[in-house]
C-alpha cells in the first residue's frame, strides 16, 4: 500500500498536536512562577493564567499506596487538573505527641507517607488542594481527631479553648512545614488550604477559633490561597469573610447554591467544593447511588455555569481497619448510624479503581467544557482482579485464648472507657473491642444483667466463656439487646444457678461519630453505663484491651486445630491464602459469614455484617505477599465453614 502525501502530512500534524501540547504544570509555569492562586477577579487565575478548577477528591490513606500512581493517572486522564485531599490527625499522630509521616512505625505508616503522596501528584502531573482540618469530618473516625483528645476534662474540639489548641499548634507546627514545603510558589503542586471544614455546620460558631487556625497556617509558611467550604445556607457563619475565601459544598441546583454564594462574596470566582457524584453508605442502609443521568446534568451544570468545582468523591477508597466514622443524633448515642468500611462512594472510580460510565461522562464533558488543551495521558489499562480459590478455615482460637495473649491486663474498681486505659503512653485505647470481665459470681436462675444508658455501641456476653447475647439477624436487631438503641438493656443470663461463674463483656467501638453531636466519643463502659446482675452493681473489672495491632496479631501463636463443626464466636477463625507472583487485586467475600472485622497478614482490614449493603471487603494485591498469607478473621458469632473470593464488589440492599 501506498501511502499518499496527505495522508503522511496528516498523520504528521496528529502526532505532533499532542506532542507540542504543554503539560499541566509546563503551561502554568513555564515563564516561571510569580503568584499562585488568585480571586482579586471573579475568576480564578494561577501564575496570572485564567484556571477553571477541575478537581477530584481521593484521601491519600483510603487508597493502598502501591495504587496511588495508577488512581492519580486515572484522575488526570479524565481530564481533571486538580487532586483534592483531607488530612487525617489521628494517623499522623496516633499517640500523644507521637508523629508519623511515613516512617513512625505504626500499622498505618505506608499510607501517612504525606510528601509520597504530594510528590506523585505532581509527577502525575495535578495540581493539589489540602483540608489540614484539623477537623476534616469525612466519613473518618471522629473526622479526624485522635482519640487521646477526650482525655483531657475540659477539652472542646473545633473551639478556641485553650487545652484543644495547645494540640492543635503541636500537630499544625508538625505538619504544616510539610506541606507549605509543596506549595505551588515553592515549585509544589498544592495551590490552595482550607482551613477547618464545614464549620458552618457547627452547633458553636467561635470566630476567634477560625482566626487563630489563620495565624497558625500563616506562622507555619502557608502563603497560598486559605478557603472554607460551607453549605450556602450556613451564609458566613462558618468563615471569615475578606480573611478567608468561600466556596459552597452540595449535589444539585448549583445555579442556587451559586447565586447565594455570588451574594455573600460579589466579585470573585464561583467553586462547589464538595460536588456529590455518589454517596457513603451506614451499615443496614440501602447502597446509595446516583444515576449517570442526574450526575451528567448536576455536574453540567455547574461546568456551564461556568465555575469551578472537585468532586467529592471522585475515588472513594476504602475505610481500613477501625477507621470508619459515623453519624450520631442529638444527646445519647441512640441514633448512631455507622459508616461502612467500604467507602466506593458510587464514585466515577470504584473502590477498587475500576472506570464506571461516570468517568466517561468526566472525560466527555471536560472535553467540551475546558477551553485550555494540555498534555492529557490515556486512562491506565485496568489489572484483571482474581477470584482466589476457596479456604477452609485451619486454626481458631477463642476468647479466652484471645486474652491470655493480651499483654495489658487492667484492674480497676470503677468503669473505664478504652480511652482513659493507662496505656499506650498513656494515650488510652483508641479503636477496637475491650473485655470487661468479673469472675467468682454466683448467678442464679434467670439472673438478669442490666447496662445502663446506651452502649458504645455493640455488645457480646459471655458467661464462662459461652456466647449468651444472641446473633445478629437482621438490622431490627440494633433495637434489642446488644446495640445502642436501647436505653438500659437487660439480658437474662442462665437457666440454671452458676457458682464461681465469669461474667465477660465485650464491647465493640463501631466508630466515632465524625458530624453533628460528635463532643462525648467514649467507648466501652462510662459512668453512665453501670452494669447490675439483678440489683448488685458490679464494679471490679479486669479490663483486657483488643486493639488488634499488627505487632500484637503476628504473634499469635498455638492456633487450635479446627474440625468442619467451628465453634461459636467471638473467636479468631485463620485461614491461608497461598499465591505465586502475579498476585492482583481481590474481594473477600465475607456475605456467609455473621458479624466482626477481617485481619491481612496483621492489617485489620475493615468490618463486616452480613446485613450489608457491603457483602465484601476490598483485599488489595499488594497487601499479600508471595507463599503464605494468614487470614484472620474476628467473628462475633457465627462463623462460615469457608473464606470465599470474588473479583467483584458485591452490595446487598436490604
Ligand atoms: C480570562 O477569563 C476572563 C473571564 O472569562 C476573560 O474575560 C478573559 O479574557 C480571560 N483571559 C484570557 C487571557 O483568556
Ligand atoms: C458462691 O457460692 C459458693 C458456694 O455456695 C460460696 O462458697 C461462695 O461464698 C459464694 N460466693 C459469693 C461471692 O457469694
Ligand atoms: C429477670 O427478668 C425477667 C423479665 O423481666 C423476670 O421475669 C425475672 O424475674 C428476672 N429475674 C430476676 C432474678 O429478677
Ligand atoms: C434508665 O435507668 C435510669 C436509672 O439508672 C433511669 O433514670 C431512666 O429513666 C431509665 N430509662 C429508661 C428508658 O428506662
Ligand atoms: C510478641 O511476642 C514476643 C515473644 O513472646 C514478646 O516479647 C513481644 O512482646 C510480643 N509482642 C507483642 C506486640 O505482643
């Protein structure tokens, strides 16, 4: 065949229109950089540059690290300019005064890597927006907020008072030289920082709050843009106007929520902050989506208002280990509504990464809606999933054999929470069960045990060391005994009179609410939880945590061998998964199984409940290594004769 002249010429000028086109970072910079971010006009311009902001919230610690690459190059290839992510304090700093950044040594080191993820953001070519918080709410354990807070008596998180700032000054003084490291006038990717989130929302509007995590940002080298994001019905309460910029959070009627944001802030750029592609799931609930159809329109919207906007989430990622957050209703903790530790979010990508007909429409309309052409990459070609062959379960130890292995042993005469334990530097326990166990009872027929108040938030007896409290069945039963509906629960413990009997309780932290009533986030017993054995208040404890940290699960040994007939939780239940090198990404498919938490070669890698909507957990390949890999799982009560696999996610609706 020949080819003709024209055809050659053509081809030519294809190839060389997308080799002549600048990459992001080489059109915003490349005359040098003399300003970031600006809104002295009612549009953005970076470097002096009109920039429409195109952005894509994906949480650095929700996505394995060895995956953070492929997602990054999936979220610029769908045309978006701009990566948005929260913080999270209570990774960065688990214990008091204790630091990780990505090297401290804790179960979660590899995913706190701060300056690995900013780094791979601007070699993937993205600009970057950072919430430092210190309260950044998002489906996280207590939005955020290390559990070592609520030791401190007069601490009130998200206000000025005095004992909350001194930490707030320690852990900004550590992490914002980090990040003001990475901003854009320094050569970084990170254009602008919002301070607080959402505090519009908040029931106590403290001014002097906001201003003084300003002057923190401000003495710890941040220079670039300082926004808030808010509701636009919060108005201003939840900003500073003329100190800090605002942007609006919602997931429709943009033209309203932007006309009321025009008013509050007349002759500057428009930006929804947080634009809902999708939304997080609370155990018990229905799996949230939303239709390719009302996100195309919602999202054009917004893109032909013309504004800016970042969607939250574009990669939603995974809530690992204990660290899902939850919703909580005024007062009590009787309308607690936990948050799933899937967090796909229905996002334009999965939560194990795959493309969803939401990324197209992305990709389409950015096409049509962005008038400045940089160097695009094509979307990474996806990694086939494995559907790993079934496991019997090998080994199993029960309570009792959970806790001769416990290396902190607790006395005590009155309740404790986990987080007042003297342990952990004096840190408490933050996240996990807690046993509270009183031996030497005589129990007669029919005895009745009564906690008062409501529990934080499940709960498991056990008398010489049987399961008494029953098996979930259905979501009802969080309005029975066990869960934390019902204001002071009674069981009926035995049928028969007991003598020099042990009485174990063991109570689940389910995850710290991280919006609305979130101030009194103990878990385990607290004063206003006594417990009675008919009417004798039982008050000495010996208090064994569980806080399956990786150190403390790898040593598990002496496993018990198991016969087809596996004993009733709560126990630990082990299985091992051999795989060769090429091993990828998978699911656990955890649906025949009751309720507890699944552990990965020691990394808790998140909960489950038959009750859905999630029926699996997302186990990424590079969380398993070549040869064998211990799977472990904490069951409650029921376990499965089996651990299953699945390529896919699978979402029941209830
Ligand atoms: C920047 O955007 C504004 C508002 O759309 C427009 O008036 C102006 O011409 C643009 N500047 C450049 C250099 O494109
Ligand atoms: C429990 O019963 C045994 C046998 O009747 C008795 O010796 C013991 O004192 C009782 N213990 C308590 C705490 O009442
Ligand atoms: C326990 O509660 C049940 C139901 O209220 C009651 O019938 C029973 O008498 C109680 N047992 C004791 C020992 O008080
Ligand atoms: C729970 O018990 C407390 C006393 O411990 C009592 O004041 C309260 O009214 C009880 N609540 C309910 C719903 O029975
Ligand atoms: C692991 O086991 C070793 C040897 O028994 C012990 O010294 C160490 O403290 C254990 N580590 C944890 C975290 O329990």
């Amino acid at each position: 065949m020949k080819l003709s002249y024209s055809t050659i010429i053509f081809q030519c000028l294809l190839a060389c229109a997308s080799c002549a086109l600048p990459t992001l970072y080489e059109y915003y910079t490349g005359d040098g950089i003399s300003s970031g971010l600006s809104v002295d006009q009612p549009y953005f311009t970076l470097n002096g540059k009109n920039i429409t902001i195109y952005g894509g919230a994906m949480h650095y610690f929700r996505v394995p690290p060895q995956h953070w690459r492929d997602r990054l190059r999936k979220l610029r290839a769908a045309g978006l300019n701009t990566v948005e992510t929260i913080l999270a304090w209570n990774i960065h700093e688990p214990r008091n005064g204790y630091f990780d950044f990505g090297s401290g040594g804790t179960d979660m080191e590899a995913f706190v890597d701060l300056e690995g993820f900013l780094t791979a953001a601007l070699e993937e070519d993205l600009l970057v927006i950072v919430r430092p918080g210190p309260y950044t709410c998002g489906e996280w354990e207590w939005g955020g907020f290390p559990s070592w807070l609520l030791r401190e008596d007069t601490l009130k998180v998200r206000t000025s008072e005095q004992t909350y700032m001194k930490y707030v000054e320690r852990y900004f003084g550590n992490v914002l030289p980090i990040l003001a490291k990475y901003q854009f006038t320094n050569g970084g990717p990170i254009i602008a920082v919002q301070v607080e989130n959402e505090y519009g929302y908040n029931s106590d509007i403290d001014k002097v709050y906001l201003q003084s995590l300003v002057d923190l940002m401000k003495s710890n080298g941040i220079v670039e843009l300082l926004f808030t994001s808010d509701g636009a019905s919060s108005g201003t309460a939840g900003t500073l106007p003329g100190v800090l910029f605002q942007t609006v959070n919602f997931g429709s009627d943009a033209a309203t929520s932007f006309h009321i944001l025009e008013g509050l802030q007349p002759g500057k750029p428009v930006m929804a902050m947080e634009f809902y592609p999708g939304w997080f799931d609370h155990w018990s609930e229905g799996h949230h989506t939303l239709s390719d159809s009302d996100f195309r329109a919602n999202y054009e919207d917004i893109l032909g208002y013309p504004a800016s906007v970042n969607l939250y989430m574009f990669h939603g990622g995974t809530n690992w280990g204990f660290f899902n957050g939850a919703n909580i209703g005024p007062g009590d903790n009787s309308q607690f509504q936990p948050t799933t530790t899937s967090y796909d979010y229905n996002a334009p990508l999965t939560e194990a990464g795959d493309y969803t007909s939401k990324y197209d429409i992305i990709r389409e309309l950015l096409v049509l809606y962005n008038p400045i052409e940089t160097l695009v990459p094509d979307p990474p070609e996806l990694v086939e999933r494995q559907e790993y062959p079934t496991l019997s379960i090998d080994g199993y130890l029960s309570l009792e054999n959970i806790v001769a292995n416990s290396h902190e042993i607790i006395l005590t005469t009155s309740t404790l929470s986990m987080e007042q334990l003297p342990i952990n530097d004096d840190s408490g326990q933050s996240y996990g069960y807690i046993v509270y166990r009183e031996g030497g009872l005589n129990i007669s027929a029919y005895s009745n045990l009564t906690i008062t108040g409501h529990i934080r938030d499940t709960v498991m007896i056990l008398i010489n060391g049987v399961l008494i409290s029953s098996s979930l069945s259905s979501s009802d039963d969080f309005n029975n005994f066990g869960y934390w509906r019902l204001e002071n629960s009674t069981i009926t413990l035995t049928t028969e009179d007991l003598t020099d009997a042990t009485l174990d309780i063991v109570i689940e932290n389910f995850g710290r609410a991280n919006f609305g009533n979130m101030y009194h986030q103990f878990k385990g017993l607290m004063e206003d939880n006594r417990v009675f054995l008919n009417d004798e208040e039982l008050w000495f404890w010996v208090i064994y945590p569980l806080e399956f940290q990786s150190s403390w699960t790898k040593n598990l040994t002496d496993w018990n061998s198991v016969s087809s007939d596996l004993p009733k939780g709560p126990g630990l239940y082990k299985a091992t998964l051999t795989v060769d090198d090429d091993h990828t990404d998978t699911f656990i498919d955890m649906s025949e199984w009751n309720r507890g938490v699944v552990i990965v070669n020691g990394f808790v890698l998140g909960r489950y409940a038959f009750i859905g909507p999630q029926q699996t957990l997302y186990l990424p390949g590079p969380f398993l290594q070549t040869g064998d890999n211990d799977i472990v799982i904490f069951e409650h009560f029921e376990p499965a004769s089996e651990v299953k696999f699945s390529t896919d996610a699978i979402f029941s609706n209830p």
